[in-house]
C-alpha cells in the first residue's frame, strides 16, 4: 500500500463488454435505486380521521356555506382527498441483463480510466489510518472510492467503513449500482481475472442445451367447394 507503481495489466474492455448500451445501464440503476425506496409513508383519508359523522349545522338558514362532517378533506383536521399508503416501488430486471449491466458498467470505467489496480486488499488488524493514509498516497482522498477486492475481508472491511465516501464490496456483489455510483475504483487484479472469468463463463453456451430445430410448414390441400 504504498502507492506507486510496481507493474502493469493489460485488459481490453471489449472482452467484458462488446458495446455499452446506456439503456440498459439507466434500467438497471433505476432498478437499484428503486428498489431502496422504503414506501412507508401513509396519510389518513377522510374514513380513516377521528372525528364525528354529524352534521356540523342545518342546511339552510345559518348563511354559511353548506357543510357536512368535520372530517371532510376541506377542512383543517380532516382527511386527505388523495391520501397516501403504503407502497413496494421495487422490481426485479432480469438476471442476465443485470450481469450484462455490471460488465457494461466496468468496461465504461475502464475506458474512462477510472479503475485502479492494486496487489492486496487486506490486513492483519482493522486499522482505519492505513486505509486513508493509501488513499492519500494515490490523490483519492477527498473524492467517494470503491474497493473491489476478490473475497471479503473483515479486516479490511472494517477498516474502511469508517471514512466517508468510501464503500467496499468483493467481486460477487458488484452491479451497475455500485460500480457507476463512485468516483474511483480500487480493485485487484485477482478481482478483475475473476470479473473477466464472469464475463467469459457468460459468453459461453450452456452444456447439454440444443437449440430446437424450426418446424417445416405443413402444406395443407385447399378444399374444393362443390357447385349445385
């Protein structure tokens, strides 16, 4: 973790992702996002209101506009007109495109170059100041980082989830979600052979499936309609 360079790595975004639709990147982070919305918000109607059903005065006579109950939504402690309930904003994509997401996203990353190799990511002891001491060694200190390590390290963990703006997640929980949201990206080169292995096992099709062969049109004798 000293932050200087002691190799090189040669990658080619194309092998993780031929072409980046953007479409499917907004699907899927829109998904994401979706998907943390908690949905607990919730008003009363105007059933739903404590309060009395009686009339509040006659119909006719008083010079006032006519009222019904105290509940009703236009008037102060009623009910709302339009209220609110409890929701699920969550859905689900399809699992491949999601896969397909990731590799698009870290080929973007790539190509931006905004991904940084690293030898390890872990640590004997949980210490927060080696963490931040290498991120100011490689000028990230100020901006939001992803650690991408192959296997999740509770050392390390630990040692990075006290600095702001900083988040780590291991090879088989990155998504489109988490790879575009930072700044910088921290991963290494076990993390990235692993991705590419992803990328590879996806590409190849599966074993023992055929695809089925088309039917051929059956031709059928046109019938003949007999005349009287």
């Amino acid at each position: 973790m000293s932050g200087k360079q002691v190799g090189s790595y040669e990658i080619d975004p194309a092998e993780l992702a031929p072409r980046v639709s953007k479409q499917l990147l907004h699907d899927a982070v829109v998904m994401y996002q979706a998907n943390q919305r908690q949905g607990t918000q919730k008003t009363k109607t105007r059933g739903e209101v404590a309060g009395s059903t009686r009339k509040l005065y006659k119909q006719k006579g008083t010079g006032n506009a006519r009222a019904g109950a105290r509940r009703s939504g236009t008037r102060r402690g009623g009910g709302h007109i339009f209220a609110k309930n409890p929701r699920d904003f969550g859905w689900r994509m399809p699992r491949k495109a999601l896969q397909q997401a990731a590799r698009m996203a870290l080929a973007s990353r790539i190509v931006d170059d905004e991904v940084k190799l690293i030898d390890s990511l872990s640590l004997a002891a949980p210490k927060t100041s080696a963490v931040a001491g290498m991120l100011k060694k490689l000028g990230l200190g100020e901006k939001t980082v992803l650690f991408a390590p192959e296997k999740h390290d509770v050392n390390f963990w630990k040692s990075a989830r006290n600095i702001e703006g900083v988040s780590v997640s291991p090879v088989a929980e990155l998504n489109a979600w988490t790879i575009l949201r930072p700044r910088s990206i921290l991963m290494t080169t076990a993390a990235i052979d692993a991705f590419r292995a992803l990328a590879v096992a996806a590409k190849a099709p599966a074993d023992g499936v055929k695809k089925k062969a088309a039917k051929r049109p059956v031709a059928r004798a046109a019938k003949k309609k007999e005349t009287k």
